[in-house]
C-alpha cells in the first residue's frame, strides 16, 4: 500500500513538474528560444556555406519558426537562392525574404 501511494504522489509531482516551462523575458519558452536559436545558425551556416553566392552581408533572425532574411544581395537569383537554402532547414515554418538587390556600381548607404 505504502508503495502504490509514493507511486501515485511521484506521478502527480511529475505531471505538475510538465506543465511548468520557465519562459524567457521575451515570453519565448526556454525550449523555443533555443530552438530559434538553432535554426537561425543551421541557416547562417548554410548561406556560408554555399560557394556560388556571396552571403556575407545577409542577416538571419528566427522567431517561432518564422526566419526573415534580411540585407543585400547581388541579383534576384542569389535572392530566391538564399531563400530556398532557409526553407530546407529543419524547424523553419516560414521564410520572410526582405533581402535587396544592390544596383549595379553602388553600395548600401549610396544616395544616387
């Protein structure tokens, strides 16, 4: 009786234990911001990683699954090209493309 009744009190300890997530200042779970986290360095290293383009200049961020690319880029193929590399991470469940294509002969910051 004694056994069954420790038992029970562990099981009821362990269900209150579920339900409690620590959230961080933001309202993120612990569980979230890690996962965030995650998926903005898989995808960082995947646009590092690719040779072809040069993605120096693209910033990640990831909030919920949500990645939204942001920066410059030579033409709309690297454009499209950064985007489909964010959507073959794991965990991503949205890209948001606001990347811009630097015009010919000019840089960012340029007033022409």
């Amino acid at each position: 009786m004694l056994n069954m009744s420790v038992g029970v009190v562990c099981l009821v300890v362990m269900l209150s234990l579920g339900g409690c997530q620590s959230t961080t200042g933001n309202g993120k779970t612990s569980a979230e911001t890690i996962a965030d986290s995650t998926i903005t360095a898989t995808v960082q290293s995947k646009l590092t990683a690719d040779r072809v383009s040069n993605f120096s200049r693209v910033d990640v961020d990831t909030e919920s699954g949500v990645v939204s690319l942001s920066g410059v880029v030579q033409s709309a193929e690297q454009r499209t090209h950064a985007e489909a590399l964010a959507r073959q991470v794991r965990g991503v469940t949205k890209v948001q493309n606001n990347l811009q294509i630097q015009q010919q002969g000019t840089r960012p910051g340029d007033a022409s």
